[in-house]
C-alpha cells in the first residue's frame, strides 16, 4: 500500500496547480488502480494531498458515471437497454450473458466475476438504435448482436490468458 | 460606500434600490414577499426550487428572481397567472417526491413546504412520485437525524455546512432521480467531520434534519418517583423559548419558562447559568495563570461543543490554545452530582441532570467519554464501583424540543406568572446571561479578570466594541496599565481566520472567544425555527437587557459561587476544581488514518 501511496502522492503533485485537477488526479488514480476503480482508501489519499474535503471528492466521484466506486473486471461488457435494444431482445442476452459468467447484477446494474476477468453493466442507450441489440465489449460496440454471436466473444476472451 | 442606485418597477409600483440588489429583495422592499424554499439570506442562493419566479418585461422566460440582480428600469410581475401556475407547478414537482406524512412529522406545522402548499393553494398531488428507492434514515449522530427521504434538495443544509461553519461534512452526492444530500461513502455524520453545530437542522425548510430527541426519555424520567429530576437552562433558552410558544421575536421570558419546567414536573429548577459564573472564575483564573507564568497564549474559550470538535479535527496541533475549562453545561453536572448530592443528601446514583440548550452538539458533549469526573469523585472515595457508572449530564433537550413537551401537556405559557429559580444551582449574575450572546463569554471574563488583577472595582461594565456585530471582533482592553489584546470569533469560518493566524505566528492575541453559531447561542442549532439575523439580533438585545437588570453583575460576587468555594471547592484551580471543573480535548483530525 505505501507504493501506492507514493503513485498517489505523485499523480497529487503533477496536476495540483492546474484549474479543475481533480477531475484529472482521479482519472489517473482510477487509470492506475489494479482494477480499474477508486477505492476508499484511495480517495483519502487524494483528499488529504490535495486538501479538499472527503464529502466534496465523493460528491464528484458519484456524479459522474466515468468513475467507479467498485472493483472493474479485465474486460467490461456494457449491455444496452434502451427501448430499441429491447424490443430487439437485449434482456434474454444480458440473461445469457450472465448466466454463462454466473453473475447477478447488484442494485448498482453491475457485476463482476470474481476472479476479476469480466464486469457486465447496462446502460440506457448508446444512440445506435438502428443496429439494436447493441452490446459494447471493452469500448468495441458490436451490433445486431445474437446469443450465438455473443457466446463466441465471450468464450473466445476467456479463453485468452489473464492480462494478454 | 455609495452605490449606484437603481429604480424599476414591481406590479407597478416604483422602487429604489442598491446595485446588485437581489430582484427577490427589491420585491420585498415593493412589499410584496416572493416565496422561496432554498434561498436564504447570508445562507443560500441557489435557485433550485423554482419557486421564486418572476416574470419580467422584454424576457421570454420566467426568472428565479433569488439569482438575478435588479437592472434599471425593470418591469416585474410577482403574480401574473404564468407566474402563478408555474410556482405551483414546481411546487406539485416537488411534493410529488415528499412524504405526505405532515401529521407525524417533527415539523409539522412549523414546515416550509407545508406552509407553501397551504399559500398557494395545492389541493391536490397530480403528479407520480418518480424516486424509485426508500433511503435510510442517518440516526449515526447523537445530535442530529436526517432523513433522506423528505429531502427536497433545497441544499440550504450543505450550504451552511460549507460556507457558514467552512466543515463540508455533506454534499450533493449522486445525480439525476438518485440525487442525495450526504456523506463521504454514506457513512453517516458520526463518522464524518460533522462539528453537531445544527445549523442544518436551523435552516432546513422541511423535516429532513432534525434533532435526535430526549423528550420521551425525560418525561419517563420525571415519571420515576425514585428519580430526583434536576434541569438546568442555558442563558440563550430565555430569549428564545418564548418565540416558540408563540410570543415575539426574543421575548425575554426567564420567570414563565421557570415556571413551565416546575409545571412540567422537574424536581428543582437550576440555572447553567449557575455554573457559567463558576466558569468565569475557573477560566478567568486560568488566563492570570497563563499570562503571569508564560502559558500557552491566546488562550480560547472552550464553552461551545461544536467549536471544540471543529478544532479537534481541523487544527488538532492547537489544543494547547483551548482553555480546560469544561463547559458550563458538563461543570453543572459534576457539581450536582457532587456538591449538590451532599449538601441535599442524594443519592447522586437516582439524580438526573436533564440541560436544556440552544444547541445540538450539546447532546454529543454530554456523551464525551472523557467526561465524567462526579462518577470519579465517588468512585475514588469507596462509594461505587466500576459498573456503577453514571455520567454528568443524563439528557439534553433543545428550546425546540421543550417547547413540544410544554404544548404536549397544554401549558398556557403565555399566562403563566414569574416563578424564581431553586438555590444554591439557580443564582447566578448578569456576567453569566451574556454568555448567551457572542462575546459574552469575553465580557463575563474581563468583568472578573480586571478587579481580580487590578484589585479594583470596575465601573464600566458593558464593552460595547466586543458585543454582537461582526463575525470577527477585536478590542485592547487596559487592565490597570496593562493592555490585553483580545478577539472574539462566532461561526466556525470566522474560527478559522484566527486558527491560520495563529497557525503562522501572527496572532497578536492574549484571548480569544469562539462560539460556533451566528452571534452565539442564540442563534444556536436548537433554537427556534426560523432564526434569522433580524431575530438574532433581538434575541442579543434581550439578553443584554436582562444583564442591565440582574442585581449582581460579576460572577465573582455572586453569593452561591462564593460559598461553594468556601464550603467545596477551596480555590479555582485547586485540586478538587481540576478533577470536577476541567477536562481534556482529542487529537482527530479530518482524514480518517
């Protein structure tokens, strides 16, 4: 943890006088954690180099989506649950998708294997409503997805060595 | 200080008023009072009700008339019909998402939302509630609840937190439906930086913060023939009891509330104001001390709770600076379960010592651990063991809290005839009301100081330059040919200034008076609701007027103070005063480690 400390300290002092760097300093924070998120004893580290209030940096951190407050699996699948998507069927793949993961969302809509390897989440709507169902792997948005079609990507990135 | 003046017009009448008056203001200069549930003067400007909308010549869209400055030559209208539909339409928005559950809630009655319902006539809830998820109830503080739950997200509360008291222990947390006043990782006020100030609780314009309640367990208490029930009122209860029983702004009202606590059943009837004159001698002992042996200086007052846990966990390397002196409050317990308990043959096991403050960190102060030297006293003499434990002060009410308990039972307070307080714990001098009011504390002391050092009497008691007005106060006052630089700060921002000042050195100080509210107790976070600057104000000036009428006004002559130092305590500072009188502060910080 003190390592960790330090990278904090350092990601503090690189950005502390620009205007707006916290927005920044947690980006990097979040960048560089083992699992891609901002744990608590993370954000007092940052809180306490930079002297801002702990009840300022949470405000910031649960307004905007980007940030997360729970540990990232290695690939990130984002279901679309837009109207479009679900009429188009996006409810029986999350299912299926969570299914082969053996997941369930928590009330956040998250969840993460517990090796670490995949988190899937929903979102709204991309805005591709045309190509629904829509499905983003780890920022790649596929589209007109099937069971078949999502089945293969999953087994395929799981199949691929932790990390490669 | 000549500012530009400007003229326009509201519903047609003409008025005059200051450049970068708030258009909501200028309207009620024009007599007309635009309603608002978040801005607040000095406090909040936010604009998110919606409520205070306007409407203005030449602009195509209603204007939150809390957030734009008046320009010349203006037209407004406070009450077209548009104007009129769309505050009652933001209004429906927002009860849509409140609980209807008036009858039981604490500020039932005495609620905002409430009263603009009934004002602009919402018969009706139209809409959906449109939140989808029940929010837990923080109750982890001993002085305040919140409940998320009938939030309407005014953000007067996080305002004040912020910029008033600069402690920032809630924020605006979430976005959109899921949007929450909170803490960090919701982990309730006990845990957060949170001073128990109650200012929150003050300005909330619904029942979202509220006081944790001792009503029921007092009552129980009063109920047990084989309790003796003693209560004891702060100075600032006097000023402001009587505007929640329904007489005016800082009515002075010391004999009916005497009289109302007799009614409601306490044994005896004591005053902390008692043991605020039994401060001024322990801590005007203590300033001699340190400025006659090279101590620790400025010394500060350490009378006000939230005050101390804001420097516990902001400047926790500045605790030599706070005076040792425990609070009137927690010095009125220790001596009631001690002296008292001998003198009046009690079993200071059955005795509860219920205090009856302006303020809510009061309740966190009474529950401090390091708190508890009657229970020490006897345990030290044989008398109880371990598990025998009792505390100093059992339970603490807020002015509000005892204003339901009196109109629970029906008391016709505003009949009710001067009744006088019980001795030996109820006399007290004019040096302790003005405890009551910022810079009171200041003046009590240098009253007692002066003719201490000087062994002369003093003549001119009032000192005006320290008495309520700014948040900062400075004044040289000569003692004998001596001068003493002293200052007086309320608000815990104000605290702040002098906290850096002498952080860096600078601090040409000898003393310093902290109270954490605005202008003192009396604008405490269990006062009245509403308290605002122009009631402050009378408030001050009631407690300086019963200072003017008290026939003693130096703590040291008053009578019972003398003869508890003769029959008990033997000197201020003495062996028995550090055990019972005086305490010691905890290093916190604000970063959890």
């Amino acid at each position: 943890m003190n390592d960790r400390a330090n990278e904090i300290a350092a990601i503090v002092s690189k950005h502390r006088e620009r205007h707006g760097a916290l927005l920044s300093i947690l980006e990097a924070v979040q960048r560089t954690n083992e699992h891609n998120y901002l744990p608590k004893q993370e954000l007092v580290m940052v809180a306490k180099e930079l002297g801002v209030p702990l009840s300022q940096i949470y405000s910031v951190v649960t307004f905007y989506a980007f940030f997360n407050l729970k540990a990232q699996g290695e690939h990130v699948i984002t279901v679309c649950r837009g109207t479009a998507c679900h009429t188009r069927g996006s409810k029986p793949l999350l299912d299926n998708v969570l299914h082969m993961l053996g997941i369930e969302l928590d009330e956040d809509g998250m969840a993460t294997t517990p090796d670490y390897r995949f988190t899937v989440h929903t979102v709204a709507c991309f805005g591709q409503c045309a190509l629904a169902p829509v499905i983003a792997i780890d920022e790649v948005i596929h589209s007109m997805v099937t069971e078949e079609k999502l089945a293969t990507m999953i087994e395929a990135l799981s199949a691929r060595k932790e990390g490669a | 200080m000549d500012r530009k003046m400007i003229t326009l017009s509201v519903d047609g009448k003409t008025v005059t008023v200051p450049e970068g008056t708030r258009i909501l203001d200028a309207c009620n200069v024009a007599g007309i009072k635009v309603p608002s549930l978040c801005y607040l003067e000095d406090v909040s400007a936010h604009g998110s009700c919606g409520i205070c909308v306007v409407e203005i010549d030449g602009y195509k869209r209603l204007v939150r008339s809390c957030l734009h400055t008046v320009k010349q030559d203006m037209v407004i209208h406070t009450h077209s019909n548009r104007v009129m539909s769309a505050r009652k339409l933001n209004l429906e928005l927002l009860l849509a998402n409140h609980p209807l559950l008036c009858t039981t809630c604490e500020r039932n009655l005495n609620c905002e939302l409430q009263a603009l319902a009934l004002q602009l006539g919402v018969r009706e809830s139209r809409f959906e509630r449109t939140k989808k998820s029940i929010r837990p109830i923080d109750d982890s503080s001993p002085s305040i609840v919140r409940d998320p739950n009938a939030c309407i997200l005014c953000n007067r509360c996080v305002e004040v937190c912020a910029n008033v008291q600069e402690v920032h222990a809630i924020e605006m947390m979430q976005r959109g439906l899921r949007t929450t006043v909170s803490t960090f990782f919701d982990e309730g006020l006990a845990s957060s930086v949170c001073t128990n100030c109650g200012q929150c609780s003050l300005v909330c314009p619904t029942g979202a913060i509220t006081e944790k309640s001792h009503e029921s367990a007092v009552f129980d208490a009063i109920a047990d023939p084989n309790l003796v029930v003693l209560v004891q009122t702060a100075p600032a209860i006097r000023v402001g009891l009587g505007e929640a029983m329904g007489l005016g702004e800082g009515s002075l009202v010391t004999g009916k509330m005497v009289s109302a606590l007799r009614t409601l059943g306490f044994d005896r009837v004591f005053d902390t104001q008692f043991s605020a004159d039994l401060t001024i001698m322990e801590e005007s002992h203590e300033l001699i001390q340190r400025l006659t042996n090279g101590g620790t200086l400025p010394m500060i007052t350490s009378c006000s709770p939230g005050w101390i846990k804001f420097i516990e966990t902001f400047y926790p390397d500045q605790l030599e600076h706070l005076s040792s002196c425990k609070s009137p409050q927690q010095m009125f317990g220790s001596i009631a379960k001690t002296y008292y308990a001998e003198q009046a043959g009690i079993d200071p096991r059955n005795i509860r010592v219920v205090s009856i403050m302006p303020c809510t960190a009061k309740k966190f102060e009474a529950g401090r651990s390091e708190i508890d030297s009657a229970f020490s006293y006897w345990r030290d003499k044989g008398s109880f063991t371990d598990d025998e434990y009792f505390c100093d002060v059992d339970y603490v009410l807020t002015t509000r809290e005892l204003a339901r308990m009196l109109k629970r039972i029906g008391i016709d307070f505003a009949h009710l005839e001067d009744g006088k307080f019980d001795d030996p714990l109820g006399q007290s001098t004019g040096s302790a009301v003005l405890f009551g009011a910022t810079g009171g504390v200041m003046e009590a002391a240098l009253r007692t100081a002066y003719e201490t050092i000087t062994k002369t009497k003093l003549d001119a008691l009032e000192f005006e330059q320290i008495r309520i007005g700014a948040g900062i106060r400075e004044a040289t006052i000569m003692i004998g040919e001596t001068p003493l630089k002293v200052a007086v700060a309320n608000t815990l921002a104000n605290a702040r200034v002098l906290l850096d000042q002498i952080q860096e050195g600078k601090s040409p100080y000898a003393f310093i008076e902290v109270m954490t509210c605005p202008d003192g107790c009396l604008g405490g976070g269990g006062q009245p609701i509403p308290t605002n600057k122009e009631i402050r104000r009378k408030r001050a000036m009631s407690i300086y007027e019963e200072d003017r009428g008290m026939p003693i006004r130096k703590s040291h002559e008053n009578p019972s103070i003398q003869e508890l130092y003769t029959s008990f305590l033997k000197q201020p500072l003495g062996h028995l005063s550090h055990q019972l009188l005086h305490t010691t502060y905890v290093k916190r910080g604000a970063y959890p480690e």
